[in-house]
C-alpha cells in the first residue's frame, strides 16, 4: 500500500485497509501518520482531527487511522503538496549578503526585480572571475 492510498481511504472511500488486509503488520506498517496529517491539514473540515491525532503520536499507526477514517466525513479532496522555494533567486541573495535561508526569504520579499536583477549581476560577475 502507499500512504496516498490510506488518505484516499479515510478522505473518500471509508475502505479500512488495514482490516481488510491478508498481513495486518505489513498494512500498518505502510501507514505514515506524518504524511497523512500534513494532507489532512490542508482542508478546514480535517485539520482539527488532524491536529488532534498528532497529540497521540505515541498511539499505533492502525488506531491512529481507525481514528480518522471514523471521524472524517467521506469527500473528495486533493490540495498541491507546500514544497520549499529552492530558487536562483534565494541562493544569490544569500550569497551577496551572506544571509541565512530565512533572511533571504524575507529579503526576497521585498526587494524589486531591478534590486534583485543588480545583484544577480554582481554576484554572477564574481563567480566568473574567481574561476579565471
């Protein structure tokens, strides 16, 4: 099983596939309740339950599905995953001010594209001259 396949469980089915499974320890141990909560998070009718199953971390992975598959309403739902900004753009602001990924985060923010348009030169012009 994949761990999308358990979100698409509790979120749309309500198959519980770890009770219809041949190897119930093989079944549970698919389950990835990181993953399954950081999806449900992205919804306002799941992200209590969510929340409220990663304040029972410590319990097993098949009471911790059980648990959203009951409570969840069936609906479809399907949101882009939030991935981090690893651009060009960030790698130059922290090399020509030598600041850290948050920082740069924050000075991206408000930096124009003219700024930042200057500094990729004057960075991109001391790359070429150290290798020469």
């Amino acid at each position: 099983m994949k761990p999308f396949d358990y979100i698409n469980s509790i979120n749309h089915t309500k198959d519980n596939l770890m009770r219809n499974s041949d190897n119930d320890e093989l079944s549970e141990s698919g389950y990835i309740p990181f993953i399954t909560n950081k999806t449900l998070s992205y919804f306002t009718d799941t992200l209590f339950y969510s929340n409220e199953i990663n304040q029972h971390h410590h319990a097993d992975n098949k009471l911790q599905y059980e648990y959203l598959l009951n409570s969840i309403r069936p609906k479809k739902r399907f949101a882009k995953w939030v991935k981090s900004m690893d651009s060009d753009d960030l790698e130059i602001v922290k090399l020509y001010y030598n600041y850290s990924t948050k920082k740069a985060l924050q000075a991206l923010a408000i930096l124009t594209p003219t700024e930042l348009e200057n500094i990729t030169t004057k960075v991109t012009r001391g790359i070429k001259h150290e290798h020469n």
